[in-house]
C-alpha cells in the first residue's frame, strides 16, 4: 500500500456497529461483546453517508466493533461507491474475511482496502489476546484469501503485554504469508483506555515504553524490506525512524478527516487536532528538539505512568519531516513551513493547563479569543476541554460575555447578565452524561453568577471557573 503525499480529499472514518466477535485484552471498550447494543439501520448508515459526501468527504473508512458483523456490509459500501466515494476501507480483525468468496464480494461492490487487526502469530498467543478459540485460525485462512486477491491491507499489531517480546517474530508471519499483498504493517502501542486502563489500574502496571523495542523492530522491517509505520509512539522512541510515526506522515500529507462529533467548527480536522488529549511532561519535553512535530503521550498513559521513559532528543525535526515528505513523494523544501505550522499547536506539559497552574493572578491569566486576531477572523470562541479524574469522557465547555448561538453540538447552560456557559460532551449524547458532569456544570453556573456580580472581565471570569472546575476534581486539557 502506498504512502503519498498532499492529499485533497477528506476522509471519513464511521462507526457503523458496535458488536464485536472477540474480547481483546486492550480493547478501548470495557465490555467489546457489546451484543445488545442496536447498530444503526442500513437507511440510517446511507442517509449518514450522504450527508458526509454532500459535506465534501470523497474518502472513506468504515469501523466498528467488528465491521463484517453487518449484514448488510456489501450493500453499505456499494452505496459508498454509488455516492462517488473514491476510496472506501474496511477496518477488521479479518475472521470474517475466512469465508469462501466474501473477500470477492466486497470487493465487486466497491471495497479498494481493509485494514487488518493481527496481534498474535500463534494460536497460543492470538487466541488469548482475542479472548477467543478460533481467532488464529480465521485469521490465517483470511490471510491466504488476501493473499490470492492482492488486496492493499494495512496490518495493525498493538504492542501489548502479550506480544512485546515477539513483534519481530509477528511481522515476519505476516510478511511471510502475504508477499503479493500490497500493504504495509503498523506498529501501535497500545492505548490505556476500556479494558487496558482496567487492566493496568487493577495490577497497578501499565506497559512502558521502553519495554518495546521500537528501534530493534524498526531495524528488523527494515532488513526485510517492508513498509511500515509505528502509531501512539513519542518520536524519542523511534531513534532513525521517527519520520516513520503515523502522526509524523499525518503532519506532512496534512491528512484531513470530517469530525463527526462536531468538535471543528469547520466541519473538518486535520491531522493537528489529534493531538487532543495528549501532554509533554515538562521534564524530558520541554528541551526536546522534536517537541513540535510529536504526538506526545497519551494522558491516560501519563497518569498511570507519570515518569515514562522518554529521551530528550537534539536532531532536526525540519530533517525528520523533510525526510517524511521525501518519502511520501512531496517537496521536502515545505518541511520548514510545516514544522512552523506545528510549532504554534498548544501541547500542555501536565494534566492541568500552564496557563493555570500556577496560583497567582498575575501569571495565571487564560487566552482570550479577542486577544488572537486568527480566531477573531474565524469568530471562534475559546473552547475549554476538561476531563473527570473518574470518567473517561470529555466536557467542551464556552465562557463567553455577550449573545452566545446554541449549536447542535453546543448547548447552553446558564446565562448570566454579561455571561454565557455552554458545554458538550463526548459521547455527544444527552443521555451520557454522568452526574459528575451535571454537578460541575451547576457548579459552574453559580461560580459565574458570583463571576458577574463582582464586575470580573471575560478572562478573570475563565478564571474563577477553571479553578472552581479544578477544585472539584476535573482536569483542565486543552484551551484553544
């Protein structure tokens, strides 16, 4: 599967079902056999993708759960195809791409490329990570039907527990059954959300980074030939490789994906804005030469692992990105205005916002939207991100002074004389609201009547809320 660079197009990423048919030990779900879960109607899916495609998506990837659970997946991408969709993916872990003559199905009605879930390359190992008795066997049946069709796969292998010992053995499994495949293997540290975080909140261990050998890994592909990307690695990790991270190729093709959940009031985020709920500790970050072009640490990951073993790191991040976009095919001459471009991204250095997390006024004042002529141009309030010490879930929240508009995916709460809070949660669903989130907010509320009766301007009012905020348990993540 080829890497190209300057892509115009958006893509779309849906979720078109939630069931799964295994129980992955590092599942973002806590419970991935979600069975009673509805998926939404196959009138439902179409009406959402053209909906997409009148909104200027022209590529497009469908997710789950388990994607091929669906019945009616064939039908769903031949109306993506219909629609005039250019490029449609499926994301499996392949058991269902074992039938006779279904990989032939799919892709008589439009499918171009699937991206297969692969962690284990024995039964031993990918059973037990999949929580199932027959995972290694469909698999490797799949792996033989892709390998008559030569259809493009992206094979992605979550660094986890279980296999960090034998990825250099996994990828040579996966290489040695699918030489006429055109694709690529990604490697992806797993990610401390659902039943990950469960697992290492129970054993009080997370997986660390410097327990994967990235490099030796990245040696090993390399010896084989092989195209691949790591994913959810800081770049200190990745020694000569780092132009090889998938955010570090998402900066440089300036990839753009329609944002289902409304966070973008553009409708549309590029590769950026991925760096949501992410820190670079102070400690090893702050000096580090390639801080501006790195997806940085999960903050899940740093709060279970509040001392990660990152290595601060002096070469050219305008290098690393020239060499991504030589690469890529692009004009490594951009790779200085690119890194410039990232340079001006917000990357807080711990859990709590800079802005705030010292104590006196003075030095404690938060960005105003009126201060910044770029968001004053795009009429953008500022937006506060914050998150429970207890709840995986996100709050948006706007403090704004004067006439707010409540937008679907911006709801107002409390309006004082001079003052307007407005939220939205993530999932954006009403009815996922914890009572924790509701408590803030009326927590807020009054903390913004008493804000607007002492006379306090926009930014001192942010203020008063973000400590209040802080005070009761929540985790100030992003300002912008």
């Amino acid at each position: 599967m080829a890497l190209e660079a300057g892509r115009d197009a958006y893509t779309a990423i849906v979720n078109i079902t939630q069931r799964c048919n295994q129980h992955c030990s590092f599942c973002l779900e806590k419970d991935s056999r979600r069975v009673g879960l509805p998926d939404p109607s196959t009138e439902e899916v179409f009406a959402e993708l053209a909906k997409l495609w009148e909104q200027g998506a022209r590529q497009i990837t469908f997710m789950g759960g388990e994607t091929l659970l669906r019945k009616d997946a064939p039908q769903v991408l031949a109306e993506a195809r219909r629609l005039g969709f250019t490029r449609v993916g499926v994301a499996t872990n392949g058991t269902a791409l074992a039938r006779e003559g279904y990989i032939d199905l799919l892709r008589s009605q439009g499918l171009d490329f699937v991206e297969f879930s692969l962690h284990g390359h024995t039964p031993e190992l990918a059973n037990a990570i999949a929580g199932t008795s027959f995972t290694f066997q469909r698999q490797a049946r799949a792996l033989r039907l892709l390998q008559d069709a030569q259809l493009p796969t992206m094979f992605n292998v979550v660094a986890c527990r279980e296999n960090k010992d034998v990825l250099p053995e996994i990828a040579d499994y996966i290489l040695d059954r699918s030489p006429h495949i055109p694709g690529l293997i990604k490697i992806k540290f797993l990610s401390l959300q659902g039943r990950a975080r469960e697992e290492a909140e129970r054993s009080g261990r997370a997986l660390a980074y410097d327990e994967v050998d990235a490099v030796g890994l990245g040696d090993h592909l390399t010896a084989r030939g092989a195209a691949f990307l790591y994913d959810d690695f800081p770049l200190c990790r990745l020694g000569p490789y780092a132009h090889l991270a998938s955010e570090t190729v998402g900066f440089a093709r300036n990839e753009r994906y329609f944002d289902l959940e409304g966070a973008n009031e553009r409708k549309y985020c590029d590769s950026c804005y991925q760096l949501a709920f992410r820190v670079w500790p102070r400690a090893t970050c702050h000096s580090c030469s390639l801080r501006s072009i790195c997806p940085g640490v999960e903050e899940n990951y740093f709060r279970a692992n509040p001392s990660p073993a990152l290595l601060t790191q002096t070469a050219d991040p305008v290098g690393v990105m020239a060499r991504c976009l030589s690469d890529l095919g692009g004009d490594p001459a951009s790779a200085a205005d690119r890194v410039a471009l990232l340079s001006n991204l917000l990357r807080p250095d711990e859990l709590s916002h800079p802005a705030v997390a010292a104590e006196g006024e003075a030095d404690a004042s938060l960005p105003d939207a009126s201060e910044d002529p770029s968001r004053r141009k795009r009429k953008r309030s500022a937006l506060f991100v914050f998150v429970s010490k207890n709840s995986p879930n996100s709050l948006d929240l706007w403090i704004e002074e004067g006439e707010t508009v409540e937008e679907e995916s911006k709801r107002l709460f409390a309006r004082t004389r001079r003052f307007a809070l407005s939220y939205k949660s993530s999932p954006q669903r009403p009815e996922a609201m914890t009572s924790g989130g509701r408590t803030l907010l009326d927590a807020l509320a009054d903390e913004l009547r008493q804000a607007d009766e002492r006379e306090l301007p926009l930014n001192k009012a942010r203020l008063a809320l973000v400590r209040r905020a802080r005070a009761n348990g929540w985790i100030l993540l992003k300002v912008t």
